[in-house]
C-alpha cells in the first residue's frame, strides 16, 4: 500500500526506502534546494510544509529567501524498534535547522483512530461535536480533573457573562453575579490578547446597562466567537478579563487580579485565543494551516508490520510559539 496522495512528496516518501547504513539506519541527502522544498510544501507534502516553517522561523519569512545549502535526513530506531526517530538538518546561509519527527508502531496507535475527518472550520458542527466529546470523556475519565480543578464548591468570580440563546438562536448576554444564583453554575474563562485596537469594556458607567443587557453587536470578533463557543459546549457562563473586572475601578482591578488563578482553576475549560494578536482577529479560523492528520508511510527494516504513522515530534511547539505566548 503506498502512503496517502498528496500527504508525502516522493522525495519523502521514497526515504524510508532500502536501509544504506547497518541497524536499519536509514540516512541520506532531502531536497536539493529552498524551492524544491517550497513546491513539495505548496502540493500539501506533510513533512516539507513542516520543515518551512521551521524556515520561516528561523528567518523571518521567506520573502528573504534564505539559502538552503544541505539538506540531510536520518531515520533511526529507538531501543525497542517501536518507534523510530526522523532527524533534519537543514543548513541555510544563516543558520543550521533541526526538525524532528517519530514513526510509530500502527499496532499501537490504530488507523481508527485517525480517521475522524472533521472541518477547517472551527465552528462547523464536526468541531464542536468532536470537542464536546474530547471534554465530556476528560471530564469523566482523566485524573487531570482531580489534579487541575480545585475541589472546593462555591468558588466563583465576582462577576460572570450570562449567555442566552433563544429558539430562534439569537443570543442575550449579561453581567451576572455568581452569588446571587439559587444553584451552582459552570463556567468556562477566555484567554485572549488586548492588542491596539479599542473595544467594549466593562466600566463603572456601563456597569447597570451591562446587568440588563451586554450589546453583542458592540462586541470584538474574539468575544463573540468565544460565547458561540460556549454554548456550543453546552455551558451558559463565561468569564472574560475585561468584561467582567470594572476597568476604571483600581480597588476592583487589585481584588480581582488576586484571585485570578483560582478563577482559571476553578473553569471547566479555558478558550485560548492563542493566534490572535488582537481581539479583531477573532478565536476560530475557517481554514486549517497544516492538515493535523498523520500520514501512513511503509518502509523497509522492521521484521513486523511494515505500516506505520508519521507525526511531529512535538506537536504542540505551534501552541508555544503562538502570539499569546
């Protein structure tokens, strides 16, 4: 069976080909030059998109258009030929790149596990079914709830935002007080960047108007995304900064900043606005920059099963390397 079209160049592809040094080393030469690489990463090659932006990293953009003077690959096994390890080395002008991705054993990680098509969209309902399930079974099943969330009933920001949505899906929002609620309530908290640009903020002036009414059409595209969001995981609550901590009020700025861990920790989940460098940008996206899912590759060298999955070796770098952060 040959890896999925369009998911490996041939380049790519044709190196876990024919093993050229012992131990089932695989090693040799990449793309001879920067647009070759740029061609195999415009037709979607899983590996070559990865390694531009490696480049792009390193140098900027590529409108700088950095020499790439040796590329070298090698495929090695880890002790218990499981997995494997594929290193880069990519020299430009500049600089030397590393870039590393891991094999791994398909018996261990089943292909159906990797067959959930879902949408660039964000907020199509495959995404928001898909997440409502991821948090549903951490909710349920992992140890993180008892390790991550606090334990202690009751504890609550002063202020929350009260989403409600109508039969005909329009949306109400406003202020509310946690407090004054006859059962307890769960809330999810946005993390999100201010950026330059000005946008609606809770002050002591707007502060009656908010408890009856926060103007949704008023709001950046980074807010109203992330109430959609909400509701969309079935939750009514949500806590934004700026939203709900008077912002012309210095006493309430210093008690709510104060209690800020706790507010995060005591969040059923945290929406992270994470590629935005501004509350215009919005928090979700309607087309995906790299497609997430591992392609399958088959190579030589391995006594069992020839069929394997190749992923980024750390696959959240995009996440720490992301505006927020």
């Amino acid at each position: 069976m040959a890896p999925h079209k369009h998911r490996l160049c041939r380049t790519c592809a044709t190196r876990f080909d024919n093993p050229q040094t012992e131990n089932f080393r695989y090693e040799g030469t990449h793309h001879e030059d920067l647009a070759e690489l740029e061609r195999s990463a415009d037709r979607g090659c899983y590996i070559c998109t990865r390694l531009r932006i490696e480049i792009q990293k390193a140098s900027g953009s590529m409108s700088t258009r950095p020499c790439l003077t040796s590329s070298k690959y090698q495929v090695r096994p880890t002790h218990d030929l499981r997995e494997w390890k594929l290193d880069f080395e990519l020299e430009l002008s500049h600089r030397v790149i590393h870039a590393q991705f891991i094999v791994l054993d398909h018996l261990q990680y089943p292909r159906e596990d990797f067959k959930c098509q879902i949408s660039p969209n964000t907020l199509d309902p495959s995404c928001m079914s898909l997440a409502r399930a991821w948090l549903r079974r951490c909710r349920e099943q992992h140890t993180c709830q008892t390790e991550c969330r606090s334990t202690i009933k009751g504890i609550y920001p002063t202020r929350l935002l009260h989403i409600r949505r109508s039969r005909s899906g329009s949306m109400k929002i406003s202020l509310q007080y946690p407090h004054v609620l006859p059962v307890e309530v769960e809330y999810l908290t946005l993390s999100h960047m201010w950026g330059n640009q000005k946008f609606l903020k809770l002050t002591t002036q707007n502060h009656d108007d908010f408890l009856e009414s926060v103007p949704l059409s008023a709001l950046s595209q980074t807010f109203r995304d992330a109430l959609n969001v909400t509701t969309e995981l079935g939750f009514q609550y949500l806590w934004i900064d700026s939203l709900c901590i008077l912002q012309d009020d210095e006493q309430d700025w210093k008690n709510e900043s104060e209690r800020m861990a706790s507010i995060y920790k005591n969040a059923v989940c945290n929406l992270c606005a994470s590629g935005s460098t501004s509350n215009g940008n919005g928090l979700l996206s309607k087309a995906r920059a790299l497609d997430p899912l591992p392609p399958i590759i088959h190579f030589d060298g391995d006594a069992s099963d020839r069929t394997k999955l190749l992923s980024e070796s750390q696959p959240w770098d995009w996440l720490r390397d992301s505006p927020l952060y």
